[in-house]
C-alpha cells in the first residue's frame, strides 16, 4: 500500500509544470484545396467564370459582339431553355431528371391555342387551363416516381413518349397561325411582346426568366421547402429520418416542373407567334434543360448546385451559339465546345465533390 501511494505521489509530481491544452489537429489546406472547398461552397463560380471567359474571348475575337442588340439577342434566345432549366433544375436537385420536359411545354402550348381557336373558350381561361394541365403532367411523373418508386429517367422518358403523341393526336398536326392568333387570341402572344429601351428591343419573356431565376434562387436557399429539396436530393433516408416527407417533396417538385413548362409553353407561343405541335422544343427540350443545368454547375448526384448555375449554363451556350456565328465559324463547332464544356462541367463537378467527402 505504502508503495502504491508513493507512485501515485510520484505521478502527481511528474505532472506538475505540464501542459494543460488539449491535443489539436491541424489540416494543411494549400491552394488547390481551398480552391476546390470554395467551389464545393459556391457552385454556380465554375459557369460563371466560363461566362465571363467566352465574352471575354468573343468580344476581342468580334467587334459586333457587345453590342446592345447582340447581347439582347443572346437573352431572347435562352428564354424558353431558360424556363425549361428552372423545371429541371428542380427535379435535378432531388437526384431525379425529367426527359419530357419539352413535351410538356409544347403539349401545354397546344392544349392552350385549341381551347381557344377549337373550343371558342377565352385565351385567357385557356392559359390558365393550359398552366393547370402542364402541372396535372408533371405531377403523374412525381407520383410514379414517389408512390410507384419508378426510375426517374424510365418514368420521363415514358411519357415523353406519351406526351409528345399525345400533343399530335389532340392537335391533328394542325398549326395556329400567327396572324389568327393576333387577331383574335392576343394574351397567347403576352410574352413576346417587348419594350425598347434605348432602342434595343427586350422581350418580355426575358424579365420573366430573369423572374423566375431570383424567385426560385430566393426558395430554393432560405426557405425550408427548398432545404428539404436540397435535403432529398443529397441523401432522401437521412432526410426522411430527419423528418422531411421525401415523397411529398418529390411529387411537389415535379408538379413545379410541369407549371414551369407549361409556362414555357406559353411564353413559346409569343416567341415564335404561332402555335405548332411540331415545334423543336418538344424532342430538343429536354436535352438544352439539361445541358444548362450541368454546365450551370448542378450535380446530376442531387443535393447540391445553384438554379443561378443554371442560368450562367444557358447564357454559356447562348453566347457560345450568337459567338461563333459573328465570327463565321461552321456552325457544327457550337455543338462540338458544349459537348467538351458538359464533359469538363461534369469533371469538375466530381473533383469538387472530394471536398466535401
């Protein structure tokens, strides 16, 4: 016992004089891994710097390029992709992806020139009808994907399909006339109508994209709603454990999906005047939506990216598209850079995701 108590003595003395902080560890961050962190945290910086390095490249490379009208233009041709970004940007969100995006806006156009010009319903009852309609279409591909638990990519590509037949069976393959429309049915043309500041035509369509872009920014980050999307998108039994009704959120956003491209749908009819079931945007659609969103920095994994991403993404193929064409390049060059951007956009989107890991 005497020998115990004076080793305990003895270790008390030892300890006197000694350190008392807390062992801490330190990481080394360089450059490169505080680069790659900042990205992780701000993932709309990648498109944006591409943005600012194309407008750079084609305003030294074109006189005409910054001109008010060129850029003007730029606008008003991502304003339908732009719209339909927003839809899948959304659905991307969530680790999903819409493949009938374009069909449904083109569907949602059709449905709102018929009930007009068919049916002799008012445009604006048929506008409203056609925005109830394009969000009834992407709420069936939110509950097959929630409540049936079919494959995102199955599900949309199915009704793709459906919808795009749809559209033609419906219609008849009969195109409204821009002229008719005019004279009877103005609200279908509301956004391609436009204001002239300074002499530079600006549609209207370009503020609603603008719109939607800062509304949906705004939900998406300080909202719980938007949280819970971000949530189910990074990890959908973490988030249900949490308590977030994963199926509710998922059915919700896909019915947003639909109204966004039955918005689109009608924003197509006063860009290109007419109403027309063969109209590019239902086979092409889906893929320009998705096309921004990765090059717009958004994570086909979910859970992480900015719909203001999006937004750099489209205007990115926008100014490489009007770009290219001003300097007399072969048009084929537009779709051979998007494709080495979107391979680059997705490289880099999974270096990033080391940061966090």
């Amino acid at each position: 016992m005497a020998s115990d108590a004076k080793g305990a003595t003895s270790f008390e003395e030892g300890l006197k004089g000694a350190s008392e902080k807390v062992a801490e560890f330190h990481e080394d961050k360089g450059a490169l891994k505080r680069l790659q962190t900042w990205l992780h945290q701000t993932p709309s910086a990648v498109p944006m710097i591409v943005l600012v390095i194309a407008l750079i490249i084609f305003g030294v490379l074109s006189e005409n390029f910054f001109k008010a009208t060129t850029l003007s233009t730029i606008l008003q041709q991502i304003a339908i992709v732009g719209i339909l970004g927003c839809a899948q940007s959304v659905v991307v969100l969530t680790a999903g992806i819409d493949l009938s995006v374009g069909a449904i806006a083109v569907f949602s156009s059709v449905l709102m020139g018929q009930m007009t010009f068919r049916y002799g319903i008012p445009a604006e009852l048929s506008i409203l009808i056609g925005l109830v309609l394009g969000t009834a279409m992407g709420f069936v591909n939110g509950w097959l994907v929630a409540k049936v638990k079919l494959p995102p990519f199955i599900v949309t590509l199915g009704t793709w399909q459906i919808l795009l037949a749809s559209n033609f069976i419906f219609s008849a393959n009969e195109t409204i006339r821009s002229s008719d429309i005019e004279k009877q049915a103005g609200a279908l043309q509301f956004w391609g109508q436009s204001i002239q500041p300074g002499g530079v035509k600006v549609l209207f369509a370009v503020f609603l994209l603008i719109a939607l872009v800062a509304i949906m920014a705004y939900v998406l980050r300080q909202t719980a709603w938007g949280r819970h999307v971000y949530a189910v998108g990074d990890d959908p039994d973490a988030a249900e454990l949490a308590g977030v009704k994963t199926k509710t959120i998922l059915i919700q956003v896909y019915a947003l999906a639909g109204f966004f491209c039955a918005i689109a749908g009608w924003v197509m009819i006063g860009r290109f005047g007419s109403v027309s079931p063969t109209a590019s945007t239902g086979q092409m659609g889906n893929i320009q939506s998705i096309t921004a969103v990765v090059i717009g920095g958004i994570s086909l994994f979910g859970g992480r990216g900015s719909i203001v991403g999006m937004f750099f993404g489209a205007l990115i193929v926008g100014v490489f598209e009007m770009g290219l064409r001003l300097v007399g390049t072969d048009p084929q060059w537009t779709f051979f850079l998007i494709g080495v951007l979107i391979i680059f956009a997705v490289a880099v989107d999974q270096w990033i995701r080391k940061a966090a890991a």
